[in-house]
C-alpha cells in the first residue's frame, strides 16, 4: 500500500483484524409494504425515496425516467448461515449465501436496479425496489 | 412497521437520528494496482478477491464463466462532497454525488459487475473489477 495517510479513509476503520465500516443511512424508503408482501408486488410498486434534505443537492444530474441503483441496509433480515435455501423454500436445495441475492448475508447490504421516475425536491420515485417500508437508503448511483 | 423484534437487525442499529450499520469485509481485492492506475487498465485487469477462508463455502452453486456483483469499501476515499467534478476533471462541469459514480460519497461503497472467471477454494479470479489493490469487500451476488 502505498497511499498516504490522508488518502485513508479513517472512520470506521480498524486494524485488519477488526476493521470495520461504519455507514449511516442517506434517507428511508416509503411504500407501505411489508415483508409480507410478495416479491411480485413489491417489484410492480411506485416506491418513495425520502433522502434527507440536506443531501437533495446530491441529486443534481440524476435523470428522470433512467435507471439507478439502489443500495439498501436489509434492516430486517435475521442472522445469515452460509448455505440457504432459496427463497427460503425448503423444497430447493441449499446453496452458498453469494449464490443467493437474499437478506440474510454476512454484511446485509440489498443492491437493486430500479427505474427513476421522477425528482422532487428530496424524493425519488421509483419502480422496481424489492425493499420494504422503513428500509435505510445507503446510496444512489447511476445504472 | 409490524416486525416482530426479533426480526430487527439490532447490530449497528441505533435510534433513527444516530442509526448506523457497521459492516465487516468478507476478504480482500488481489490485482497489485493502485489508485494511480488507469481506469481502462483496472477494467481489463484479472484480479483475486481472496475470501475470509471461513467464509468459502458461501460460494456453492456460484458458477465460473458468469457475471457477479462486487460490493466494495472505497477504503482510500476521500471525505464526501456534494457537487463534484466528473473523474474529478476540472474542465467538466460539478454534478451530485448520487449522479456520480466516483469514491468520495457520503457512504463510500462501489457495486461493479465483474465476470467470474475461476473459483479456487476462497479465491476469485475476475475480470472488469475496478478497485485497487487491498480493497475490502463486503459482499458478492450473482448479477
């Protein structure tokens, strides 16, 4: 490694041992679902997201009607086990949990491709966010 | 919200104002390269992401010869602003962060799209990953 010092990005990170990365959520995402809502839905589903005002200006250049990705915290996932069935069906065989784009991962971070359809102010209105209401946004980029 | 409590990822959640989620890195980008490499020269380049041993058999069912998501730490970031220059050239003009796809952001996180070349045990070969060497990451998905 050759970086300085002040190329290091310090907050959050320990030694190699402990290193961790603290992250603290950008806005929230309201739709009114639930985890019980099925997947179908929640993809077909207009979603809000409320950024915090103080980022709006980070929207500048976002596009409506374009895609972006959507980096989420699964806030609700329970604890992750290396092999899963999928979907959680017992009738599929287990596979590794990096086969599988489910909640329950070592570091539960959901990533999802959606359709910008429009900005207003500091909200987002999109299609195609499988994450339910509450779920901490963490990051916007362009597809 | 209607999760019951034992749902709640309660690691590294606080209250909404201070919420935070503390991620762990899953293992370590491989390729030799540094932040002074050129960007095309990274996306061409095969790299290793070499897996917390433990943490290999989370790769079953993930198939050579296919596309996967990295999501990493930009470790070496510098602190986050709002409006910024594209690859940071003075001559284009500053647009948002979130319309960016550059390392300083309020929650330095990056999501490439590689091609898995080779899985051997905890180590990945793959191609099209533009991250420096060291760099943690935190998650892989099938794309």
């Amino acid at each position: 490694m050759t970086a300085s010092d002040s190329q290091r990005a310090v907050p959050g990170c320990g030694t190699p041992e402990n290193e961790e990365l603290i992250l603290h959520p950008i806005g929230r995402v309201e739709n009114g679902l639930s985890i019980s809502t099925p997947r179908a839905t929640l993809k077909e589903t207009v979603s809000k997201i409320v950024l915090k005002p103080e980022l709006a200006p980070g929207l500048d250049g976002l596009e409506a009607e374009s895609r972006m990705l959507v980096v989420f915290h699964f806030h609700l996932a329970e604890e992750s086990e290396l092999h899963q069935h999928p979907r959680g069906d017992p009738s599929r065989p287990r596979r590794g949990v990096f086969a599988l784009r489910g909640p329950r991962r070592p570091n539960p971070i959901g990533v999802t491709e959606v359709e910008l359809l429009e900005i207003r102010e500091n909200v987002l209105l999109v299609r195609g966010l499988d994450a339910v209401d509450g779920t901490p946004v963490l990051d916007l980029k362009p597809a």
